[in-house]
C-alpha cells in the first residue's frame, strides 16, 4: 500500500495499533529508522 497522504499514514497507523500488529506498524518507518520517547531509542529495525 503507498501511503501518500498524513491521513492516510494516521490511518494505518491507527488500524495497525488497533490490530496489535507490531509488523504491519513497523513497516510504515523507513528501513534505517528508530522510534523514541523521552530521547530514549526503544525500537530499530536492523536487517542483517
């Protein structure tokens, strides 16, 4: 799916949280990128 809108990333966002599926949202994020909270990284997608 390409996601070409904010709303439509809100969207997904939100179906993948509401789903409980960690993959579906992990794929949104850019492969080298990190999530972080209180400038403490918690999440990075490594590919080996």
């Amino acid at each position: 799916m390409t996601i070409s809108t904010p709303e439509e990333l809100l969207k997904q966002i939100t179906e993948s949280i509401n789903n409980k599926d960690l993959d579906s949202f992990v794929s949104l994020y850019e492969p080298e990128a990190s999530l972080s909270t209180n400038q403490v990284k918690i999440l990075t997608e490594q590919k080996n």
